[in-house]
C-alpha cells in the first residue's frame, strides 16, 4: 500500500503559508541585534514542527554557499537544502518541504534520486525550488564561469530532472549543457507526474522559464500596483504556453499587538542595528548579477533588503497583516513564504493570532 500523503500545496486555502529561510543563520534578516536567528538544528527543527502542527503549507529553505561579510556575514552558516529537507520530511507528517537547488552546481540526476527519496520519506510532500543562480562568487566557489543565459542550462536541466522522476529510463540526453548516457533513476517520486515545483525569478526569461517548468512562480514586487501589473503579466506568459501558474512570494513579517510596537520594532533590527557592509554587500551583488528586482527598488528600499532581502514587508498589528494578504490575494497571489528576526519567538505568535483573522476574511479554511 503506498504511503501517499496529500501534499498541503493542493489544498483549499486561497491563501498558502511557508517559513522561508529558516535553514540560514539570520534568516533573511541582516540585523546585528542579538536576538537575531542562528539558525541552530535544534531550533530549526522546533520550529518546523510548529509550522506542521499549525497547518501552515510549507518549509521552504535557502541555498547559500557564501556569506555576506560584514558584522554577523549572515548565512554563511546554512544547513545544505536537500539534506535539510530529509531530515525534516522523517520529522514532520503534514507539511510541504521544499528543497532548494541551484541547476548549476546540481547534477539533475543527482537531484532526481534526492528529491526521490524525500518524497518517499514524507509520504509524497517533497518539493523543488528549481534556481538558475545568480550570485557569482558562488559560481567561483565551484569553479564555474557564470552563463549569460541561465535559463537555457535550467531547460536542459529541467527536462532530465522531470525525465527520471516519472519513471522514464533508460534513456540519453544530448544538450548543450548535458551529454548523458543510459539515464535512470529508482524510485520514481509518489507524486506524479513529479514534485510541486517552484521557481524564483523575476526577469521576462525567468518568468517565460517558470511558465514553462513550474507549478508556483516564486516573485517579489514593489507595491501592490507593480504587484498586480507583474500578475498579469505572468499569467499572460502562462497563457501563452496553455498552462496555468500560481504564484507565491517571500515577505518578512513583524507581527505585533499594536502597530507601533511592529514599527518600532522594524525601524531597531533594520535600520538602527542593520549590518550595514553586509547589506551594502548584498545590494551590490544582487545590482550586478541578478535582475531580481526593479532597479529603483534598490534605492528606495533598502530598509526591505536589511529587513528580508528585499521582500516586501508585513509589519503591523495582526490585523493590518491580514488585511495586507487580503490585497495581496486580491492582486493574485496564492502563497507567501514568510521570514522571522527569530522564527522560534515569533512563529507562535503570529499562528496564535494571524491565522485566526485569516479564516475569518476567508483566505484560510483552517
């Protein structure tokens, strides 16, 4: 009898959860406040079984190899993605977990067989965060020389990966990226046709790649005009394709009784106390060699990249963030994936008095 679970992804909630960066030493957070998150197994796993007790969809971590420097050179200490995941998926029985892999330093068939065995450990709620790279002294760390076009390996990439987990082998693979003989992997994943996949990007190829490859866009946005009008645009490349996508995007969260508190609190770790080189560090990277953003966005919001790498923040009482979803579903999107100063002190608060208030505007069913 096989121990296919159902995978939280396709359930009813207009309005999806995930804890986002956990795996990483202060989280997206580049904060030299002393609360700030280590990142500690223990404390990861805590609140990963938190998150599955709640209900909340999803764990969805980074994959970082280098830090930013500065005071705290935040998430240099990360937990590797696929590892991560597996350890999590044998401790947890509801929620989704996400595995993070970058197509240029991930063998598709390695991969494969990974997010394979993490679905059988889970009960079929593996999933994969399919990334092209953009973070060049990362590509150095493996020796590699960063593409022009990344998305043309991420195709091949793709291919191969979906190829082995519906169970198809043996089979070859001539690409320009890859050379492959007599492909085949065992066991196939339970979820079929494969694992819910998402992809980040941002850029028209990037969206155009998402469309192509993936269940949920993963995006950011300015406001929630540029939101909406980046909806639409992403839903018409879909369209274009025949296929339907749904989209997911990263806010960090400051949840507290009152909005003064929540800002105050914002204004402390993001500002007063920023790591100021690793933010400087973090913008110019992403400035040189990622079109994740929109380029003003790196002037008038640097307060975001200091206080969740640029995502766009929910920071208020609990119900101002409710009604921040609610504009946020109104736009078009399906999920966030939400990122804490510290997960472990905040999470509970926020499943204690968000996720209420969510259920009564309808965006959650439980």
């Amino acid at each position: 009898m096989s121990n296919l679970k159902h995978n939280p992804m396709h359930g009813p909630n207009k309005m999806k959860l995930g804890v986002f960066a956990a795996n990483a030493a202060g989280g997206l957070a580049l904060t030299t406040l002393p609360e700030r998150w280590e990142g500690k197994w223990e404390d990861i796993l805590q609140v990963a079984q938190i998150a599955d007790r709640a209900g909340i969809e999803f764990l969805l971590p980074l994959a970082r190899w280098l830090g930013f420097g500065g005071e705290t050179n935040s998430r240099l200490h990360c937990f590797e993605s696929l590892t991560h995941s597996a350890a999590l998926a044998a401790a947890t029985e509801n929620i989704a977990i996400f595995s993070t892999v970058h197509t240029p330093f991930v063998h598709p068939v390695f991969a494969a067989k990974s997010i394979s065995t993490i679905d059988h450990v889970s009960g079929g709620r593996a999933g994969l965060n399919i990334v092209c790279g953009w973070n060049e002294p990362e590509y150095a760390v493996f020796g590699i020389e960063k593409l022009n076009d990344v998305y043309s390996l991420g195709y091949e990439w793709h291919e191969i990966f979906s190829r082995i987990v519906t169970g198809e082998g043996p089979f070859d693979f001539a690409g320009e990226y890859f050379d492959l003989k007599g492909v085949i992997g065992q066991p196939s994943t339970l979820q079929q046709p494969g694992p819910i996949i998402l992809s980040a990007a941002f850029s028209p190829t990037g969206r155009d790649f998402a469309a192509r490859t993936s269940d949920y866009i993963f995006t950011v946005f300015d406001d929630f005009e540029s939101g909406a009008t980046h909806m639409a645009d992403i839903q018409n490349r879909a369209l274009k394709v025949s296929r339907e996508i749904k989209a997911c995007t990263a806010c960090h969260v400051v949840c507290r009784d009152t909005q003064s508190e929540a800002e105050d609190y914002y204004e402390s770790f993001a500002v007063t106390n920023e790591d100021k080189i690793a933010v400087d560090r973090h913008m110019t990277l992403k400035k040189e060699n990622s079109n994740s953003h929109d380029p003003a966005a790196y002037e008038l919001y640097r307060k975001r990249f200091a206080a969740g790498a640029g995502s766009f923040p929910l920071v208020g009482s609990p119900q101002t963030i409710v009604d921040d979803m609610q504009k946020l579903h109104e736009i078009g999107f399906s999920g966030i994936a939400a990122s804490f100063v510290n997960y472990l002190e905040e999470l509970p608060y926020f499943i204690e008095k968000v996720l209420p208030l969510m259920c009564e505007a309808g965006l959650r069913e439980n």
